[in-house]
C-alpha cells in the first residue's frame, strides 16, 4: 500500500474500481444495492439526520381527548349517564368503552346515546385488546366471533369502529413476543382472521381500527398498509399507535415516523393513542411508558398532522396512572396551543 494511502481510501478505491461493493450485479448472482443517502427507505437505529423536516403548520380540525382512565363501560349497576357526565367534568371531550356493552338493554344505548348528546361527548369506539391468531385453532375461531359480536354491538350504539389486534403466536396474551410471529404462516392467520371478521359481519359499516402492537407482525406503518391491502377490504382501518412501533430503531426518530404513518394512512386513521416512552438505562433494549413529554415521542409533529385530518378525532391517553393523567393532559393541551391546534372544549 502507497505510503499517503489510507485504509479507508484503499478501500474507497477499491470500491470504485469494483463498481462499489454492493452496486454490482454479477451475471450469476443478484445483489442489494443500498441507496446513495443511508436510511432513505428505512428508519435506521441512529441519530436523525440533520435536515428531518418538521412542517408545524396546523390545520383547522379541532383534536378531542379521551382518557382511558373515563372510560364509558357498561354496569348495570352504574348510571351510564353520570359516567358520561363525569368524563366532561373532568376535562375530556371523547370516550371509548370495552365489550361489557353486548349484555346491555336497549334502554341503557338510548341512555349513553342521549347523555353524550347532552354533554357533548364523543362515544367513539369499542376497545378489546385479544388475540386473532391465537395458536390453537377452536380458540383463535372462538376469539374471532367474539370480536364478530363486538361489531354487532358498535352497530347498536352507531359506532363507526372497534379497536382490535391482529395478535401474537404467543398463547398466553396478544401483546407477547414469539418467535413465530413475523413467519409467513403468522402473517397468513393474520389475513385470514380479519376477513373471516369482516365475513361475519358483512353488512356492518362498523370498521375495524387495528392497533399496532410492538412484538407482533403489525408493528410498523407498513405492516398495517400491507394488511389492508392484503385483506383488500375498505373496512379494514388503522388506531394510530406511533408509541407501539418504538424499538432501537425508531426511538431517536419519532418525527419521521409519525409523518409516514400520517403519509400513508391519512383519512384511514380512526383515532390516536397519545403515551411515550423511556429508554432505560440498560445495556439490553429495555423501554418504560412515561407521561407524554417525557419520552421522545414528537407531539408537536403529532398533533400538527392530527389537526390536518378532514374531522375531529379522539386522542387517547393511556398506560399512566390515574394520579398521572391531569400532568399528562396539561402537556397534550400546552403542546398543542404551542403549535397553534385546536383542542376541543
């Protein structure tokens, strides 16, 4: 090697002289060619680039909160419509609700319908975290009807969603790793499991608002954009989780993932979680929910591209703490006046 030749320019010559080591393609083999800027077709586990845009020019749609803490579950022995009342008290504009209200009569529907209508308050979906590609066949067809009914329940209370999951190969719960999980076979189950909802309820206009969940097939823009091609059915829409799709990856780059998730869902997103999270101290990727504005979560990104969709939708907080949700709200409601969105009174 030449004396004023460095290893890193011998390589680069070498390289050149080559073609580069990943732009050839030889006549027996193909190869990847990765493209000219790095991490343009990807979100790569480091720092962001300098020149991520952040457009924070608001739109005029108003942003409604909810909080998972005032929800609207059915009790016969609770007045529906104190629980409605309550949620407006506390400040919140938007409600959502589990799968309690298939056993409810019609006069506890009449009941929440007219209380929302009194209090202004937006009774938006029903919520059930369960597992569509459950591992045992009986039990996974079982789940599946289930979530068939719960359709049929947000059809009585004029829902225009539930929030469901595609879920885990894990047994033991939706939200749980397995090594199965992003095999064809799991992503197959997946596809089939929603049209087999879908087929079903054929009829409804209840859509299905599916939820990323980190250590599942559905854990990134993309994944949810091939579902709903895949199922190749209107129905199927999107719960927007940025939250659910942080890993080493996308944690230092949440601007940029929430804009393609925006980019490419647009209209289809039904409603927004709003959570953050920490990166613990830990050699090991580790993460902790924590109050929004605490984690790395870009929420003045967030709400800007919320308040640009055609109508008003629900921002959820969850996974804090009941004692948590009032710092929680006042960051969301401070955040957004600092960006010029408009939170719904």
């Amino acid at each position: 090697m030449p004396k004023n030749m460095t290893r890193r320019r011998a390589i680069a010559a070498a390289t050149g002289a080559t073609g580069g080591l990943l732009g050839t393609v030889s006549s027996k083999a193909q190869a990847y060619s990765l493209p000219k800027t790095w991490g343009e077709d990807f979100l790569t586990p480091w720092s962001p680039p300098e020149d991520v845009k952040r457009d924070l020019a608001p739109g005029s749609t108003p942003v409604r909160l909810s909080c998972v803490a005032y929800g609207l579950n059915y009790s016969k022995d609770t007045s529906i419509g104190e629980k409605v009342k309550k949620v407006r008290e506390l400040g919140y504009t938007a409600a959502e609700a589990g799968g309690e209200w298939k056993d409810a009569p019609d006069s506890a529907v009449r009941e929440v319908k007219a209380a929302c209508k009194e209090h202004d308050v937006l009774f938006y979906a029903l919520h059930r975290c369960i597992n569509n590609i459950h591992p045992d066949p009986a039990e996974r067809r079982r789940i599946n009807k289930e979530v068939a009914k719960l359709v049929e329940t947000a059809d009585r209370l004029d829902l225009s969603f539930i929030v469901t999951h595609t879920g885990s190969c894990n047994p033991e719960r939706p939200t749980l790793p397995h090594k199965d999980n992003w095999t064809k076979e799991a992503w197959d189950a997946s596809v089939e499991a929603m049209k087999q909802i879908l087929r079903d309820t054929s009829g409804s206009k209840v859509n299905l608002a599916v939820e990323a969940i980190n250590p599942t097939n559905i854990n990134n823009p993309r994944a949810h954009v091939r579902l709903r091609e895949d199922v190749g059915d209107p129905r199927i829409k999107v719960t927007l989780d940025p939250q659910n799709m942080l890993n080493p990856n996308t944690y230092y780059r949440t601007t940029e993932l929430v804009n393609e998730c925006f980019d490419l869902f647009g209209e289809d997103i039904m409603y927004a979680h709003a959570k953050d999270v920490q990166w613990d101290q830990v050699m090991l990727p580790a993460f902790s929910w924590v109050i929004p504005g605490t984690g790395t979560m870009d929420y003045e990104t967030y709400l800007t591209r919320l308040s640009r969709l055609k109508y008003p939708r629900a921002f959820l907080l969850e996974f804090l703490s009941r004692e948590q949700y009032p710092q929680a709200k006042k960051f969301i409601e401070e955040t957004a006046a600092k960006v010029g969105v408009t939170i719904y009174k």
